[in-house]
C-alpha cells in the first residue's frame, strides 16, 4: 500500500523515493531470511552473496531503474496495459 499512497500524496517522484526505501527492506529482509533458513544446517550454514544479487527482484530492478533514470518513453502498447494493471492496485 506504500506505493499508491506515495503516488497519490507526493506524485511520481515520491514512488521513486519510496520504492528506494522498499528495494533496502527488501535485500535486508532477504538475506536474513536465508541466514536463518540455512542457520542449522552445516554444509549449506555460508550465505552465497550470488543469491542476493541473481534474485527476480533485483534483477527486475537493475533492469528498470536505467529506463527510469534515463526517462525512456516505452510504447503505448506496453504502458496502456501497465497503467492498468497498476490502477487495479
């Protein structure tokens, strides 16, 4: 609900600036979950910093943050179903 919100009060610039505190939450809600799943276990007890950075989630960020940055103007016919797949948020 963070994201509609920042949008409704603060506009566009307020998503990014909110997405940037979600994308922190997340790799640190991300690498403690997998130190305490491999906690007891032996042979798997290392954190592989591999599977922090070869995630859906960041990959989709590394990928989308240079179109944001860059201010690329995606096609209708990507952008017409996006908006509404986020309006139905």
């Amino acid at each position: 609900m963070a994201l509609p919100l920042a949008e409704a009060v603060l506009g566009s610039e307020g998503v990014f600036y909110c997405s940037a505190g979600i994308i922190v939450f997340q790799v640190f809600t991300f690498t403690h979950g997998v130190w305490q799943m491999n906690r007891g276990n032996s042979e798997a007890g290392k954190f592989d910093p591999k599977k922090l950075f070869f995630n859906p989630g960041v990959i989709a960020v590394c990928i989308g943050l240079p179109f944001f940055l860059l201010k690329v103007n995606m096609p209708e016919i990507i952008m017409k179903p996006v908006s509404f797949i986020g309006s139905m948020n």
